[in-house]
C-alpha cells in the first residue's frame, strides 16, 4: 500500500474522483447542491500535500542525509558532515568517527569536486537501521592535484544508517564499493596516496 507521505497521489486521485462525483451529483440533481459538496475534494487536495510537506518519512530523511554529506563534499565542509555520522561510526578502515573525520578533514582541505551527481539505487529500511547504495558521478575541479589524473570519477557508495534515540538518522558506516566501476575498498585510498 503506498504511503501517503511519499506519495500524495493516491489522495489526490481520490480527490479528482469525488470532484468529478460531486459535479456529475450536481449537475443530475440541482436541488441537492450544497457549498460543502465542492470542498470535500479540496479539502483532501490539501491535505495530501500538506501531509507530505510536514511530515518526513524514514526515506525523506535518509535521502537527506545523503544529500547533505554529497553537499559537504562539494563545498568541502567536513563541519556540515560530522553532525550526521554516529558516535559508535565504524567501517573497514577507520575505526572511529574520530578517523573518519580527521580523514574528511584532509582529504576535503584543497578543492576535489567541482560538480557532483548524485543517484539512489536502493534505500532498505527496517524498524532502527538502514542500507543505502548510491552512486555519485564527479567532476574533478581543475584546481585539484587528481585532474591531471582524472576529470570524471564514478563512486558507488553505500550507506549503513542507524535510528538515534532522537529519531534521527546517523551514519554508522561507510564503505566505497566501486570506483569507476571497478571493486574499490578503503584500504586503496592510501595507495592512491603513495601514487
């Protein structure tokens, strides 16, 4: 069944159906007309928008916090990142948020990105933890030390995210999939270093 927060469709529909109900009603039996009639369809025309505008969903707030980190790479604000990753953040490589942060740092300290595209393969969420897969297309900023080395990098990334007793969404680990299609794992970043 579709959720209405994701998706205002359905009571929209719903809402053209009883419109187009009401005015056949109207036009058939005149002297059953009645101003509340026309507001009913209104009524819910409004509320499925208004619904999915003030309430996120577990996948409005995950697909934020993708966007926010995607957003803080760009802008190279490891600040903007940091608020998102859990305190118990772990991955394959750093073994603390505070690695992984002292790593954001350095690595987001000259220009890399000039451009970033970013495309959501799958969002699997159960009742406290989620696994998400994306893409992320980049365009290397010419200033950066890897444009004589590439101009375009396609990452796949994936996202383990874990419901705070906040109700807020965190990161609790990273780990690089690919790169430009091919199998990347962290431990390749220090040799990319050494290069």
């Amino acid at each position: 069944m579709p959720n209405i927060f994701e998706q205002p469709w359905a009571l929209v529909g719903i809402a053209i159906v009883i419109l187009v109900v009401m005015l056949a009603i109207r036009m058939i039996l005149p002297e059953k007309r009645h101003w509340w009639q026309l507001a009913i369809p209104l009524i819910l025309f409004a509320a499925a928008f208004g619904a999915d505008y003030l309430v996120k969903t577990d996948l409005e707030e995950i697909e934020m916090v993708i966007k926010t980190v995607v957003d803080g790479i760009k802008t190279e604000n490891a600040d903007l990142i940091e608020p998102l990753i859990s305190d118990n953040y772990r991955d394959s490589y750093h073994r603390t948020k505070k690695r992984l942060m002292r790593h954001c740092r350095n690595r987001l300290s000259e220009a890399i990105v000039e451009k970033a595209i970013t495309r959501i393969a799958d969002i699997d969420i159960t009742e406290q933890n989620a696994a998400a897969t994306f893409t992320i297309n980049i365009v290397i900023d010419p200033q950066s030390q890897l444009y004589d080395v590439q101009r375009i990098m396609l990452v796949k990334v994936m996202f383990a995210l874990q419901k705070e007793g906040d109700k807020k969404w965190l990161i609790s680990q990273i780990e690089i999939l690919e790169l430009n299609k091919q199998p990347f794992k962290w431990r390749s970043i220090s040799y990319l270093n050494s290069n």
